[in-house]
C-alpha cells in the first residue's frame, strides 16, 4: 500500500530489526500466494454501540461498501450477478449514497436494469422486488458479522486475504461492562479461529489489559501483547518529528545549529526539549 505521495509504510520507519523486517518479508511472499493483503481500522466508540455492528462497520467501510446493513446486503446481491462493479462505475460519486437509497432512488434503478433488465419490468417493479427480498435486517450478531466479513472480504477475489483488523480504544469502548467484554472476547475468538488464520485482530487502550480487572479476560484472545510505557512514546514522537527529509538535511542542519540557543530555549521543559541523544541536525 502505497499513500498519496509515493511512499510506503515500510519506509517511514528507519532501521528496522532484522527480526521485525524479515517476518515482513514474508508476510508480503505470502500475499503474493493468497489473495493479497487488507487492512481496516477505526476507534470504537465514533459509530454503533454495539462492537459486532461496530467492527463489521470498519471492515465492510475498508472494501469499499457502505455501512449500512441493507444497503451492504444489497452490494452483496449485485455482486453475486456480476454487476456491482459496472453499477459503481455507471453511479461513481454517488454509488453509496443512490445504494443506500436503493428503494427510492431512479439512478440505482436504472444502473441495475441497465446490467440485468430482466430482474423487472421498470424501476418501480424493481423498488418492490428489492423491498421484498431486502427487508430491515435484525440487530447484528457475531454470527451476522461472521458471514458478512466473510462475503466482503471474498468480493472481487477468490480467497479471503491476509487482513489486519484494527480497533483502537477498546476499553474505553468498553467501559468495564462485562456484557461488552463478553461480545468482544467471542468476536476476538470469531475471528481468528473461522478464518484459517487470516485475520490479524489487534486492540488498543490507554491502560495494560492485566492492570484493568474485567479485561483481565481478554488476555487468552490476543497472545500477543505489547505494553507502551511513556518512554516509548517519547521516544516515537521524538524520531518521527526529528526525522528529515534526507535531500533538505543540510539546510534544515544549519538554520537550526545557527539557533539552537533560540530553539533550546522556546524548547525548555517540554517531551521536545533538546537531549544529548538528539546530536546536530545533519
């Protein structure tokens, strides 16, 4: 994955260990193999208030559907008769707000019997079929959110690919309420024991899931755990806003040595504040 300016996600970060890189090197071989990668993630707590509703909402926005269940179903239908694509691309900027609209809107209807006119006689009669066939879907399970991750990450390919799922601030999510815990630990279980081992869940908080009593449950659904202390963080920050442009290094170098006096003292006292391990711009 690329982002707008060329550059990849890889090479934002400098010196990557050996036992870090190389793993990564062969996550991208098996890519290759299988059907490609995916990535989706959001914070909990922005949409639904329901976590199976809440991480179906960030996997099916990540392949491009709407998140509306209906509306997300109906994509699932024109896909099963080979239309969604040529539907999107006769609707374009408007695809998600005409599917949502599937019932009501002329240019869903007529995009769709442009593809298939012999699904009804007028857009009318496919307003009808569409509201028999698509009623208003019961609230979502972890069964519900099973199947549909299931279909929206086949869509377009034909294995399910190497997707990493991201729920940023999960126990604030949670607010120590056991029932939410509960629904989160079997959609931790749903995902990474249906899938052949495809799916990467990770969740984050503020807080180490051991020093929060009721996410203590958590611990057994994610082996794999990794405990930022404020140091870390600095440190990350401190990299990142340090970290030049290798073609403007020199200029940036003697603007900042010819103040450093100035810079140092704005700086004094903050996590920005110039350290020994900082060295000259250069």
């Amino acid at each position: 994955m690329k982002f707008d300016d060329g550059a990849e996600a890889q090479s934002l970060v400098q010196h990557i260990p050996d036992d870090v890189a190389m793993p990564l090197k062969e996550l991208r071989l098996a890519a290759r193999r299988m059907g490609g990668v995916l990535a989706a993630g959001d914070t909990l707590g922005h949409g639904p208030s329901d976590p199976a509703e809440a991480t179906l909402n960030v996997i099916l926005r990540a392949v491009g559907l709407p998140t509306d269940m209906r509306a997300a179903r109906v994509a699932f239908w024109l896909n099963d008769l080979n239309i969604l694509d040529k539907v999107r691309a006769t609707l374009g900027a408007t695809f998600d707000r005409d599917i949502r609209s599937f019932m009501l809107s002329p240019r869903f209807a007529a995009a769709v019997l442009q593809e298939r006119p012999e699904l009804a006689a007028d857009s009318r009669a496919l307003s009808q079929l569409l509201k028999s066939q698509f009623p208003e879907p019961p609230p979502v399970t972890v069964d519900t959110l099973e199947n549909m991750v299931r279909e929206a990450l086949l869509l377009g390919r034909k294995e399910i690919p190497l997707t990493l799922i991201v729920l940023d601030e999960v126990q604030q999510f949670i607010r120590q309420d056991p029932a939410l815990t509960l629904k989160i630990q079997t959609i931790a279980e749903r995902l990474s024991g249906r899938f052949d081992g495809r799916i990467l869940l990770v969740s984050t908080g503020q807080q180490a899931l051991s020093d929060v009593k009721d996410l203590q449950k958590l611990l057994d659904r994610f082996p794999v755990q990794v405990a930022l202390g404020e140091a870390d963080v600095d440190s990350v920050i401190r990299k990142t806003v340090l970290r030049k442009d290798p073609s403007k290094l020199t200029a940036i170098g003697g603007m900042l040595n010819s103040n450093a006096g100035e810079v140092s003292r704005h700086l004094r006292g903050s996590k920005l504040a110039h350290s020994v391990q900082d060295g000259t711009c250069q």
